[in-house]
C-alpha cells in the first residue's frame, strides 16, 4: 500500500520505507499533475531548509531535504515525458488530418480511398523504409486501382470527397 506521498507502506509490521518511482508510478497522470506535485515537494523541501516544516509526513516518515528535492525532480522529468506524449499525439492528430479509413480525398497527386492508417512509428518506419516515419497511410488510387503507403502530412490542398462516421 502506498501513502499519498509516494511511500511504501508495511501495513502488517507497521513501517514505512521510501520508495524509488520508476515510470509505472507515474503512468496514467497527466503533466499538469505532475507539474504541481513537483511544486509540492520543492515548496516542502524549502520549507524544511527555512525551518518551517520539520520532515515527518502524516504516517511518521522522517524525509530529508535532499529526498524532497530527489523526488520533485522524478515527477518534472515525469511531467516532461508526459506532455512530449501528449504533444505528439496531437501533432500525429493534426498531420493526419481527417483520413480515417474509407475515406476519400483528393489532392494534387489524384483521388484515394484510405484503406488502412498505420500511427505505430516502427511498422510505419517499416512499411515507408524511411528513419523518420511517424505514421503511414495506405490509400488506394481511385483512378489507376494502384496501392501504396504514403506518410505525406494533410495540407491545405487536400480535399475530403466522402467522409466516413468516426
């Protein structure tokens, strides 16, 4: 069992012992809470240096300024990777636009039906063969009845013909 700050809780023998956070403490949570729980413990460990909070949590652990400070900076780097997570997966939103599958759209290149929207990196990066591949689209042209994997961006000049329900 875990107390609100991050410990582990011996319920049985009644101890408690600081624990190390690894990344599955912090999935699920959003960078602005993790953002504000880092305040938290930056605001406490301030206070502990300027004599105002003398350390002892709720269930009695004694916490040390540098352990206060350890564990500001897990839940920023926490923080950090959670809204680069969240600012990908709306950059990933906005390149592909509204191809979904079974829509058709026209361009500049010809008129396609999308028949499959691949957002894995490494299968896209697979089917593309380029480093870079965020994600790939296979469409069909609706002109020549040819298939392939485009990993081009929505632009402007794209068009939807016929949009299907999401």
């Amino acid at each position: 069992m875990r107390n609100r700050i991050g410990q582990t809780v011996d319920a049985q023998n009644a101890t408690t012992s600081t624990i190390t956070p690894t990344t599955t403490d912090f999935a699920g949570r959003t960078s602005r809470s993790l953002f504000a729980e880092a305040r938290r413990y930056a605001s406490a460990a301030r206070n502990m240096v300027e004599g105002r909070y003398d350390g002892i949590d709720s269930d009695g652990r004694q916490w040390t300024v540098d352990e206060l400070y350890a564990r500001s900076a897990q839940c920023r780097r926490a923080g950090g990777d959670a809204e680069q997570t969240e600012n990908e997966a709306a950059q990933l939103a906005e390149d592909l636009g509204p191809r979904a599958q079974g829509t058709v759209y026209d361009n500049a290149s010809g008129t396609f039906r999308v028949l499959e929207v691949v957002t894995d990196a490494s299968e896209a990066r697979r089917v593309l063969k380029r480093n870079a591949a965020q994600f790939a689209v296979l469409v069909e042209d609706l002109h020549t009845a040819g298939r392939h994997y485009t990993g081009a961006v929505w632009t402007g000049s794209d068009r939807v013909l016929k949009a299907v329900a999401a």
